[in-house]
C-alpha cells in the first residue's frame, strides 16, 4: 500500500492525523478520497482479549434488521448452519425487529434489540457513549467475536473495539467511502468510516465492491460470495408449477415477471414501471409483472401511483413472503432493474429455480450472472431497452427457455454454501485466537 493510502487509513482510524491530512493533500484533486471526513480522536479501547480454548466460542452476530430481506436472511442462513456445526455458542443482536426473529428463536438462538442504528446517534459523543454501553455488556458476558452485518453496523464494530473484542466487518452494500454513512451527518460519517480500521478482517460479498474501498486495504480485506443452503435449494427447484399459478391467479398463457426486492430507489422498481407503458401492445397482453416486497417512503407511493396508471393487471404488488418460493415456481422471468446491488440473494434464487434473468449488470450482479449465463442485461434506467427486452422475453418462449438451461448451469458453477460457512468460520476462530490467517498473504 503507498504511503499516502496508508496514512489515510491512519486518519480514519484517528491517528497521525497531521501526517495524514498531508497525505490526502497528495491524493488526486477533488476525487472520492479527497473528500472523506476527518476523525476525532477515538477513545481507548480494551487490551484484546483471545478465546481461550476451554468452552464452546462465543460469537454474537450484529445485523441492522430482522426483516424478510436478502441481507437479514443470508445472515440466518450462516447463522443456522454455524450452529448446527458446533463448537459456537451463537447470539444475535439487531437494530429492528421483524419476522426473523422468531426463526432464530426456533433454532434456540437467543436474540436481542439492543444494537443502537446510526440513525439514532447526532453526535461523536452519543456514538461513543452507545459503543461503550454496548460493548461493556459484551465483554461481562464473555462475547469471543463479533460478526457485524452491513456497513449499517458499524456501532457494533467500534463496540467491539472499545471491549478488546475482536471483529470481522461483512458489508453488504456497494457504495463508496465517501457515500458511504453521508445520510447520517459528518460526525456520524467520521465515527462509522474510522470503523473500517478496527476489525481483524472485512468480509465483501463481491469483488466489485471491494474495489470501492481498495485504497483502504491493508490486505485484510477478504471476499466470500454469497450462496444459498440445501434447504433453500430443495424449496426452489421443481420447475413452473401449474397449480400456484392458478392460485395467484394466472391463466397458462401469460408471462409472468417476478421482480423480488424491497420496493426502494436503490432497486428500481419504476424503471420497469415506465418500461411497461412503452411495451409493444402483443407483449403488454400476456406480460404480469409482480413486484413481491412492499416498502414505504415516496418511492414506494409513487410506484403505486405508476401501477395505477397502467392497464389493469400488468403490474402488481405485494407484501414481502417468508416464503418466496411459490412465487418463483411459478415465475417465468425474474426482473431486477436495481440501480445498485452488491450480490443480490435474489439472483441465486432464480437461477437455482432455473428461471431466465433480466438484470442491470451493476457491482456484483455482473459476477453472478455475465451475460449469456441466464441473464439478459439492461443498463440501469435505460428504460426503453429495458422495454424492448421484456417484449423479447414475453414473446419468444424458446429464448426463456435457453436461458433457464443456462441458469441452472450457472447456479451449479457458482453456488458453494459450505465453502461459505467455512470461509467465514475460519475467520472468526482466527480472529478469536489471535492467528494472522485473518491477514490475506497475497
């Protein structure tokens, strides 16, 4: 790492800021870099403590929510399979609530509310005063490792810090630095951007996302690529499945589009909407297209107001499901116009259900799906070539049916849960135990 970037990490993390505010000033004028928040001083934090080897190892894992959403469940999908390996005595600590919970709970693993959001913190001292309650608490308790989930958890990672607990940082997003905590203010932003410095390894889910934060790399930045379990796997395959589409109420001929997500800015929803006032007239009358996954905001109230202005039918939308897989049985097309994704969850869900994708190729989604690999791909907010390509898919079935084939290949090239479950226990249990395997040699 050169010197400048190196001294910038100094400066996230607080230290050697004179140094470091010289060396930003030899960074390229008025890139992304340039632009991030000076630190504070941080407060000191608790000699490192190591797992000593006598009991089960304790890990608690820190996520922002318990919703039905692709980061809360790829975190249940880990966190269910760790504990059924043993030799983890697992916790899990959020920020909100939701349907999740009740399905740690029927695993038997306890769950808490008590992770602070950064929504709630104005100030660097309630940042701090929330980071020493919180990882006081750990610490008593004997917490080993903490695993915190999206760059949303970065109170978890400071707390971890200031109890001498050692970290490992999985971010789900794809953003860069400088974006990163914006909406949270510039004391906010500081403190959270600082936290990048602290764990024994960062884990991204894709290697375009990695890149974002490249320059802040100290070779502890490590990539585990999403997967989805035999469970999961087992609930999606089957192929279309006549009698769910009757239930959800469509005829044989129609072509149905399932656009899974939260109804957010991030995900699009209203480039497809504006696509489907532009579809040619023979498409528009056997395409469905299923939004499964409510939000809320103004976004969410506009697309409804868009759904209400197109012909009856061709654009519904409903609440997210704890169990999606009816609905891609009886898909014909998953649509994912996002903006901006890391590696979505819901793309390795229709490729194990063998269902053709119509994506934006944005950071991640370009890994998982290249074009030709089940996918066709749309730039984002193109929204008359996302037209034209859904007019495609409704009319030829013979290319959807090229592109399941290729799907389910691909899903078999790329899906490994176990190396997943693996990859990320290794680190904890280095991390815990002191061991530089946290530290990539390459």
């Amino acid at each position: 790492m050169s010197d400048p970037i190196r001294l910038l990490c100094l400066i996230l993390a607080g230290k050697g800021r004179g140094l470091a505010q010289r060396a930003l000033a030899r960074l390229p004028a008025g890139g992304p870099l340039s632009r991030l928040p000076p630190c504070p001083p941080l407060p000191e934090a608790a000699p490192l403590r190591r797992a000593d080897g006598t009991r089960p190892m304790k890990v608690l894992v820190a996520g922002h929510s318990l919703n039905l959403e692709g980061a809360p469940l790829s975190q249940l999908d880990l966190v269910a399979a760790l504990a059924e390996a043993g030799g983890m005595e697992l916790v899990v600590a959020s920020v909100q609530d939701g349907p999740l919970r009740r399905e740690y709970e029927r695993l038997g693993i306890p769950v808490r509310l008590d992770l602070p959001g950064l929504g709630g913190l104005y100030t660097d001292a309630d940042f701090t005063r929330a980071a020493l309650d919180l990882g006081r608490r750990w610490r008593d308790e004997g917490i080993d490792a903490v695993l915190a989930v999206t760059l949303l958890s970065a109170p978890a990672i400071e707390a971890a810090r200031l109890a001498g607990i050692p970290a490992l940082w999985n971010p789900r997003e794809s953003v860069e630095p400088h974006l990163a905590f914006r909406p949270f203010g510039a004391a906010i932003a500081a403190r959270a951007l600082a936290c990048l410095h602290h764990p024994a390894a960062t884990v991204f889910v894709a290697r375009s996302s990695r890149a974002l934060w490249a320059p802040l790399d100290d070779r502890r930045f490590h990539i585990i690529a999403n997967a989805l379990p035999p469970w999961r796997i087992a609930a999606l395959s089957g192929g279309r499945d006549a009698a769910e589409r009757a239930r959800l109420g469509l005829a044989p001929h129609e072509v149905m589009v399932l656009v899974p997500g939260t109804v957010c800015e991030r995900k699009g929803q209203r480039d497809l909407a504006r696509a489907l006032e532009r579809l040619a007239p023979e498409a528009r009358a056997v395409l469905r297209v299923v939004c499964l996954g409510d939000g809320d905001g103004r976004y969410a109230r506009a697309l409804d107001r868009d759904r209400a202005r197109l012909p009856p039918g061709l654009l519904r939308i409903e609440p997210a499901q704890a169990d999606p897989a009816p609905w891609y049985r009886a898909a014909d097309v998953v649509a994912l116009p996002s903006r901006s994704e890391s590696a979505p969850r819901v793309v390795l869900e229709a490729l194990a259900a063998g269902i053709p994708l119509l994506v934006s190729p944005v950071f991640g989604i370009a890994e998982q799906v290249p074009e030709g690999c089940g996918a066709l791909h749309c730039p984002p907010g193109d929204t008359a070539r996302l037209a034209g390509l859904l007019s495609r898919l409704a009319l030829d079935p013979a290319l959807r049916q090229a592109l399941a084939e290729q799907a389910r290949r691909r899903f078999a090239q790329i899906n490994d849960f176990p190396g997943l479950v693996e990859g990320y226990r290794s680190l904890l249990v280095a991390a815990a135990s002191g061991d530089d395997r946290v530290r990539r040699h390459s």
